[in-house]
C-alpha cells in the first residue's frame, strides 16, 4: 500500500470516529486538494450542518461529501422537489445532475437564494433527494465565454476527475527532500513590464508563478528553458499559480502543456474564464498579423480542463510542503496577491502580481495582511520617484471636461482600453457622469471584447465593491445595462457609420495600440482635429501607445487591401492622458502596501517595472523602513534558509 492510500485509510478512520454510528463512510478520495468522502447517506449527513465543518477543522483539509449512485432519488423527482425547497425569487435557470459524483449543478440568478443562510437551502436540498447541490451565477449579461467554459468542463467531467484525483495524490505525497530551504527563480519581468514569470522551489517542490508575454515586443519570452523551470522536463514542475488573466501574466501558459506539463493551474474562477477569453483573442490577433500563434487553441482548452479555481481566503495544500492562500489584489477581475505557507511555519512567500492598493469604483483595495511574510516580490509599475497619480475624483473631473470640450467641438472620444478592468472603471463614470447630467447623453461603443469582459464581471460580483455588487443584483440599476452601452460587433460597416456619426464616446481594445480593433478606429476618426484620442491605461516602453503618448503624430498603420504593407497615417486629433485609472497602485500606493503590512516582510523584490521604477522603489523601502530589498535582473535566483 502507498503511502497516499495509508494517508486515505488513517482519514477514513478519523471520519468514522467522528460521524454518527448510522452514517456508512463508502469511499475516501483526494480530488485536488480536497478529501471527498462517499457516502450511502447523505441525507443524514446533510441534518447536521456542522459535522463537515467539523470534519474539515479536525483533519485541516477542505472535505466534499459525495452520495453513492445507488441512494440517490431519480433526476425527474429530484428536479421537482428542488424546485419545490428553492424560493421563486432565485430564478433558477438550469438543473444538471450528474449521477456519476451524484451532483446537481443549479445554475440561477441569485446563488445566495439557493445557498441559504449558513448553506442552509444546499443542505436541506441534500436532505430531500440526496444529490449534492453545486450552485453557479447565471449571468445578467449573457457571456459566450462563461457558457463555453461551463459546457467544456461538463463534456470533460470524467477525464477532470481523473486528473484531479491524479493531482490529490501528487499534493499530499510523503516528503522525500530531507533538506529544507527556499528558492526564488526570475524568468521575467525584472527591470522590465511584462512576461511575468517565476519559479518558487524547496527541496520538495517547484512551482511556476505566472508566464506571461511581454507586450510590444514579440519574441521576448519567459527565460522557460532554464534548469529550474522547463530545462529539466515540464514535468519538472508540480503546479502553476496564475494571479491574474492580463496576457503579461497568462499568455503562453497554454506553452506548459505543449511541452508536456499536465498538472494543476491554481487561480480565482474569474481568472480562469477571462484567461480563456484572452488567451484565444491572442491567437486569433496573431494570426490576423500573420505571426505564427506560439500554440493552438487546443492548450488553452487543456489549461481551463487542468484549472482548479480557488476562492479568496481558503487556505490549501498545493503540495507535500506548501500551502496557497489568494487574496484580493485589486487590479482587476479575480486578481490576487498569492501567499505561500512553505513547511511547517518554515517560511512565508507573497507575491503581489499587478495590484491597486485604494478602493476603485470596481474593487475593493489590494489585501496585505498576512499573518506572516518573509519575503514579498512587489510590483514596481509605478515604483518611480515621481509615479504619483492624481486621486480618482481628480481624473474623474479630467476626463469629464475631456469629453465636454470634445462634444463642444462636435467631435468623437476614442479611448484605447485593455477589455479587463479599465474599460469596465470607465464605463461606470461615464454612466454616472450622464445620469448626473455632468457630460451629455451620447453613445457609448464598446468594441473588442470590452462587451464580453463585462459580461463576465456581471457573472462574478461577489469579485466586486460591495456597492456595485447590489446594483448588479437588481437588474434595473445594474450600471453596465445602462441604454447609451452600444456593442460593436466588429464591422467595419458599423465603424463607419460610428465615424460618420455625431459626437460620441469609443472605448476599445488594444489598450497599448499594439494592434486590435483601435487600428481601424485610429484610421476612421484619427485625421479629424476635433475629436481626441485619451489615454487612460499604463502604456509600456515600445508600444505605439507609448509613442503616441511621446508626440509621434505620423503612425503605421495598415490598411485594407494592401497585403500587410505599412502606410503611415497622419494624426490630427489632439491627444491626452488622463491619469489615475491605472490598474496599477502608483507610488504612494505601493508605499502604502508595505507600510500597513503586520508584521513588515524581511526582504522586498522590487519587480515589474522599467530599471528606474524599480531601482527607485527599491531604494526608498530600504531607506524607509530598514528592510533588505532588492530590484533584481531576470535569472537570478535567491535563497532563503
């Protein structure tokens, strides 16, 4: 018997110890990181509503109870007595039952309603027919992503299952590595933004922190073939841990599993939908350029089947000798500061990924209270000495004045905006702004995928500010259904007729004007002086947004027609910046961040920012506060322990 099966029949034990003589424990499995315990009677272990808590703090594991095939009641009576224990209000959309783990996945608009207090309605729908209800958001907006994602991994339930348990048993394998230390890997965004990517190794373990790409710059990859990372094998790596879907984090993860990795992705769900979403346009965006796509669509739907999302806060063995922990890091959907809890209280990792520190009209500010950090990797976006952006209602002010001096002129907003997070910040002031009356009633055009990111922000609220969470939930104040949102569908028909139109505001991707829908925008209303191109995102170092920025006012372009051959266009529109809607925290923010962490980490990696960013900040927090801090190059390695 393996170790693993021994660790199983010692849990097995543990649970019958604690559960009522009359409850038969049939079966006890690891799934990822959770012990799924079979049961001939769930109902019975649905009436104690404290016994899996019980179970889950006396074993220190997450636990799902799972009913034998044989108890449960037929799906036809089942669907109608689940009906019957839900409130109408819950405006459940769906019913799915899958036999095979005994599962009913209930799909409605208000989850909390078919959750109940305490999980209450879930327990007592146990109770009634024994299934085991899993519960998902229907979507105010529709979303082609969600649905995609939610139908692939119902065709792929059996082979997920199999990877899964294949995973459970890979985390909680008996420790070989008699050494114990800490290794920090730099495979990319170090003195530099974008292909993020780091390898976190012990004697144990190897875990791949993002892999991104870096924009405006292709070719530029992660350093993926060294030793520590895929020089060795890609099954050299024990897990992935994504936080958050921008590309310069997640776009060549896909890479993983044409190399061969097949193990786990660990990252919010949201994360795990826009990373679909994003990952896909970057093939097609590739191809329309005629580049050749570094995979093919077929490794994105492997990285959603290999996913296992986490919610913030659960605390969750991801290996022999590590524990993962995400926390909200108030950039965009589903981001989060990653925090590692390696040995027994051996050492403690964060990394913070891309972060906002204050309070957004979307998010709530980035988390940093941890119970113990060592060693924090930071990002340095805007690390630099003069970094300080101005206060949202600042920016806000900016760029409602923007908009009135260009409606004055007759002219059109065009507003170059990544689909994920800016655009859905934007959207919300100028929805107040002309519900106030503070700009005038005009179309808003939403093109790229900036309609379809916002359809999934709607399907994941709870990932939102308190506030905007109850408007979403009331249909007639949800601010993203507001009249003037009008989708673009990608015709250049429909774009023409925009441009020929009157005044009017145009949100659309690629935020860095590094190719996209803006191009055709660029060439449609980029000769006439009355309208203006505002910038309102980070623009990187070679992009074309970045030049812009600097005063090129003669840009490439490609036209139709031409076979891909170059033209330059002539801009005559004027051009500003409005700053304070980066997703990214400035430098007071970053300051901040470190400052309110309890108790401060010992050592600071200063990364993802150009070289002065990140040698600024991290001068200033060794100064400021007495701590080592470092701003390292890509492929250096630091050990700890």
């Amino acid at each position: 018997m393996s170790a693993v099966d021994k660790q199983l029949e010692q849990i097995r034990d543990e649970i019958e110890q604690e559960v009522p003589p009359d409850i038969h424990v049939s079966d006890v499995k690891y799934e990822g990181p959770e012990v799924v315990v079979y049961t001939q009677h769930p109902k019975e272990f649905a009436q104690d509503g404290d016994l899996v808590r019980r179970l889950a703090s006396k074993l220190r594991k997450r636990i799902t109870v799972r009913p034998d095939p044989n108890v449960l009641t037929p799906p036809s009576e089942a669907e109608a007595a689940i009906q019957n224990v839900i409130p109408d209000e819950a405006g459940v959309t769906d019913l799915d039952f899958h036999a095979d783990t005994g599962e009913v996945v209930i799909e409605a608009e208000k989850p909390g309603m078919v959750i109940g207090r305490h999980g209450s309605t879930l327990r007592q729908i146990t109770q009634e027919v024994g299934w085991t209800p899993e519960v998902v958001r229907t979507p105010p907006i529709e979303s082609a992503t969600v649905s995609n994602v939610r139908n692939f991994l119902k065709q792929e339930r059996e082979e997920r299952r199999d990877i899964l348990e294949r995973v459970g048993r890979q985390i909680h394998r008996e420790e070989m590595a008699d050494e114990q230390w800490v290794r920090i890997t730099t495979l990319g965004c170090c003195r530099e933004v974008g292909r993020a990517a780091f390898i976190l190794s012990t004697a144990e373990t190897r875990i791949l922190i993002d892999c991104g790409d870096k924009p405006g710059a292709e070719g530029e990859v992660p350093y993926l073939q060294v030793p520590e990372a895929l020089g060795a094998g890609a099954t050299n790596i024990d897990a992935v841990v994504l936080t958050h879907a921008h590309l310069d984090h997640s776009a060549l993860i896909p890479l993983l599993f044409k190399y061969g990795y097949d193990g786990p992705i660990y990252c919010t769900e949201p994360t795990r939908d826009l990373m679909g979403l994003l990952q896909l346009d970057y093939l097609d965006v590739a191809t329309k350029e005629g580049r050749t796509p570094p995979y093919q669509s077929e490794m994105v739907r492997e990285a959603i089947k290999h996913t296992i999302p986490l919610e913030y806060g659960d605390v969750t063995d991801i290996a022999p000798d590590v524990k993962l922990t995400l926390h909200n890091a108030g950039h965009i959907l589903g981001s989060a500061v990653s925090h590692f809890h390696i040995g027994d209280g051996l050492y403690n990792v964060a990394f913070s990924g891309d972060i906002h520190y204050d309070d957004t009209r979307l998010f709530n500010g980035a988390v940093n209270d941890f119970p113990r950090v060592e060693t924090l990797v930071l990002e340095s976006t805007y690390g630099g000495r003069n970094d300080y952006q101005t206060d949202q209602e600042d920016s806000e002010r900016k760029l409602i004045d923007v908009i009135n001096r260009t409606a004055d002129d007759g002219g059109k907003v065009l507003i170059p905006a990544f689909a994920v997070g800016r655009s859905q910040e934007i959207m919300l002031v100028l929805e107040k702004a002309m519900r106030n009356g503070e700009i005038p009633e005009m179309p808003v055009h939403l093109d790229g995928m900036i309609w379809e990111a916002t359809a999934i922000h709607t399907t994941y609220p709870e990932y939102l500010r308190d506030e905007l969470q109850n408007r979403i939930f009331h249909d007639d104040e949800n601010p993203f259904l507001a009249d003037q949102f009008n989708h673009i569908d990608g015709g250049e028909d429909e774009r023409q007729e925009v441009a020929d139109g009157g005044p009017c505001i145009v949100l659309s991707t690629s935020g860095m004007v590094t190719g996209g829908p803006i191009m055709s925008w660029l060439r449609h209303v980029g000769t006439e002086p009355e309208s203006r191109l505002v910038f309102v995102g980070y623009q990187a170092q070679g992009t074309l947004g970045r030049r812009i920025q600097n005063g090129w006012d003669e840009i490439p372009i490609n036209t139709r027609g031409n076979h891909g051959r170059g033209e330059t266009l002539k801009l005559e529109m004027d051009v500003e910046t409005v700053d304070g809607f980066s997703g990214h925290a400035d430098r007071q923010g970053l300051e901040n961040f470190v400052k309110t962490m309890n108790p401060r980490p010992e050592k600071v990696l200063c990364v993802h920012g150009d070289e002065r960013s990140v040698q600024d900040l991290s001068s200033a927090l060794y100064h400021e506060y007495n701590m080592r801090t470092f701003a390292p190059k890509n492929l250096e390695t630091f050990r700890f322990k």
